[in-house]
C-alpha cells in the first residue's frame, strides 16, 4: 500500500480503529465528511492538521478493505 504509513490501527486511539497518522481521526470519518460533499481542499482548510495524501490513504485503504482482504493485510 503506497500510503500504508498514515494509516494506524492503535488500542489506545479511537478504540483500535483505523485513523490517520496516529491521530484521533478514523478513516471513517474522513469518509463520511467526503460523503457529506465536502472537497477534499474544504476539509483540510477546515482542519489544516490533514494533508490531501492523508485522504489518499483514506481512499485506498477503503478500496483495499472492501476488496476482501483483512484489516490487518490492508493496514
């Protein structure tokens, strides 16, 4: 995975589940501010703490998830 390095999976941040960079922000919710419409360019002026490669990350970890591979492979 070219962004394999943004994306972390720690107990101890948002309850093991997938965020960016060791901070407390899950792929989901990057997901679902992209889903509300929002441009990537929005969010990160918003939240200037991202970076565009953090939703690339975002955006290839949820294709490789959905792919059927396991969490652990994709993360």
């Amino acid at each position: 995975m070219k962004y394999q390095n943004r994306i972390t999976i720690d107990p101890e941040i948002c309850h093991g589940k997938p965020c960016i960079r060791g901070m407390r922000w899950p792929v989901e919710v990057l997901l679902d501010l992209s889903a509300s419409g929002m441009s990537v360019e929005e969010i990160i002026e918003d939240h200037p703490e991202l970076e565009k490669e953090d939703f690339l990350a975002v955006f290839e970890f949820a294709k490789l998830a959905i792919s059927g591979k396991s969490i652990k492979e994709v993360a």
